[in-house]
C-alpha cells in the first residue's frame, strides 16, 4: 500500500490555508539564499508556491557567492527583530566558504522552522520538542495517518545526517521503537535492513535498497532525491520492493510534500505563538 503523501499534505495544508483566512495579518516566512544551486532554486520554488495556496508570506532574500557574510548576518538579525517574520530558514547547502553552523545558530530559536539551530536540537533530544526538523516529523505523520504503530518496532535508519537521519532516530526512539542507526561506514548494510519492521532510507543514492534487503511486510520510507536525467528517484528500487512491502512511499509524492506541508506548519506554529 502506498503512502501518499501528497493527500496528507494536501489535507494539512487545507486546514493550514483555513486558520490563516481568519487571520487580519498573515505569517511570514523568510527564506535566505546563498548562490544559485539549481536544486535550491526549485526547493525554494515549491516552498513559495506552498506558502502561496495557503497565505503565508513568502519573503525570499537571496545573495550571491561573493556576499559578505556580515551582510547575511545582518539579514538574519533584521528578521529576527521583524514582528512579521514568525519563520526564517537557511536554504541549505551554502557555498563552502561561508559557515553553515554559525548562520544558522544565528537564527532566533522560535523562529528557526527548519528546527536545525543547536537549541532546537538539544530540546529536541531532552524529548522537548520546540520546532522539529521537518523531514522526520512530516515521516512521523505520514506513519500516524496510516495507524502504523512504531511501539516496540525494530527501525533501521539510513542516513545519520543533522537534517534526517539523527532527528529520524531521536523521533522513532520517542515513539518507543527500537532504532538501529547505519551511514556509509556500516558493513553489510542488507544484513541490518533485513530486519527492520520500519524502513527509513536517507542517503541520496538511487537503488541503493533493492528487494533482497527489505523483509516482507516492512513499511519502508524513501526520503532519498536523486535528479537523473532530469527525473526524480528515491535510495529504493520501487519498483520491485513494492511487491515485498506492506506499505511503501512513492518519490515523488511521499517523504517530500510532507517536508514542506511540516514547514509551513511549524511558521504557523510560531505565528500562533505570538497571537
Ligand atoms: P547527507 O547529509 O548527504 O547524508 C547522507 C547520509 O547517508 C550520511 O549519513 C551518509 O553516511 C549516509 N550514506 C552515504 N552513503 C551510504 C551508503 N552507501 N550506505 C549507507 N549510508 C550511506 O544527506 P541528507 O541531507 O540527509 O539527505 C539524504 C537524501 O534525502 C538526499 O537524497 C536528499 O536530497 C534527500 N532529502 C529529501 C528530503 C525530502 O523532503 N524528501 C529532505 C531532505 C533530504 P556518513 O554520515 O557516514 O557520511
């Protein structure tokens, strides 16, 4: 059975687009981009767009390569200091020659949506949870739409990056799963994914999981993008683990919508915070 995630963030964002309706002043959300990354710009496309159908104002700052970063520091703090701004995010990743940690530690903690800054991290593995990452909390949705029950589930994740694979992890562990956690250093990879009731792959290699390493009737969860030829694939061989497992997400259509749907919820919950 697939996961859709395009209806859930379809429906999520409907209630979203309601509660703002009645609302004088709309949220605001500020995006800040450094460079012209290609896949930036159609991420930043697709935010503005969703920010768009639901009313959320879509403030979109962007800077070349050859900006001071004193200049994007002082960006970063006039949105702070901006009572209409209840979310700013860093499009990642920058050029390397700025410092992704520094800037983003630079945004204030309540409006950091992306929930990347190192408070919201920390809160987040004290089991307080201000503003989630959005990948893993719009996967821990996704889950509960469908009643998947992860309490005393084996997850394997794959992937132990800031963005997914570790707020993936401190999530499950919340939701009383048993988590295994593999990254590029794992030996025999398969022997770990064999066993795993939850499935989550977050790598970025296209098949990287093929039918053999998934046991019958996991629910796997493909949070992998991987351009090729212009087309979108997932880290699974869709289309043979389909057949294996009992419920699937599609790419497009399942880990991504969600991601954003969860983005603009956190604006909104920061919006209403401040009500
Ligand atoms: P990342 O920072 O590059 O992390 C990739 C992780 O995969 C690392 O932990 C790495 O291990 C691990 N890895 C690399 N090769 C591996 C292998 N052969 N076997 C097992 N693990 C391996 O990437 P990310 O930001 O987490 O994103 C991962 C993927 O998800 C990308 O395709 C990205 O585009 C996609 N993504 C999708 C969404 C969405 O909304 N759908 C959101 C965010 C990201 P080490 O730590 O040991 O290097």
């Amino acid at each position: 059975m697939i996961l859709d995630g395009k209806n859930l963030s379809n429906k999520i964002k409907e209630d979203i687009k309601l509660k703002i309706k009645s609302y004088l002043i709309k949220p605001t959300l500020s995006v800040i981009q450094i460079g012209d990354d290609e896949a930036s710009n159609i991420y930043i496309n697709s935010k503005r767009k969703a920010c768009e159908e639901v009313g959320i104002n879509f403030i979109h700052e962007k800077f070349n390569e050859n900006t001071l970063e004193q200049e994007i520091i002082n960006k970063i703090i006039e949105f702070n200091n901006d009572n209409y701004v209840n979310g700013i995010l860093i499009q990642l990743p920058i050029p390397k020659k700025f410092d992704t940690y520094k800037l983003l530690n630079l945004i204030n903690k309540n409006k950091d949506v992306d929930g990347l800054t190192d408070i919201n991290m920390g809160l987040l593995f004290k089991d307080n949870n201000n503003l989630i990452p959005c990948t893993p909390h719009g996967i821990i949705k996704l889950l509960e739409e469908y009643n998947i029950d992860l309490v005393g589930k084996h997850a394997v994740v794959v992937g132990k990056s800031n963005l997914v694979g570790k707020p993936m992890t401190i999530l499950l562990l919340q939701k009383g799963a048993t988590v295994t956690v593999c990254h590029s250093k794992t030996k025999d990879l398969g022997n770990f994914t064999k066993q795993a009731d939850i499935l989550i792959s977050a790598v970025g290699k296209k098949n990287l999981i093929t039918k053999d390493m998934v046991k019958e009737n996991a629910v796997v969860v493909d949070v992998g993008m991987n351009r090729v030829d212009g087309k979108l694939y997932g880290d699974v061989d869709y289309e043979n683990v389909k057949d294996i497992a009992s419920y699937i997400t599609p790419v497009p259509g399942g880990v991504g919508p969600m991601t954003v749907a969860m983005l603009l919820s956190n604006v909104l919950k920061n919006y209403e915070k401040n009500l």
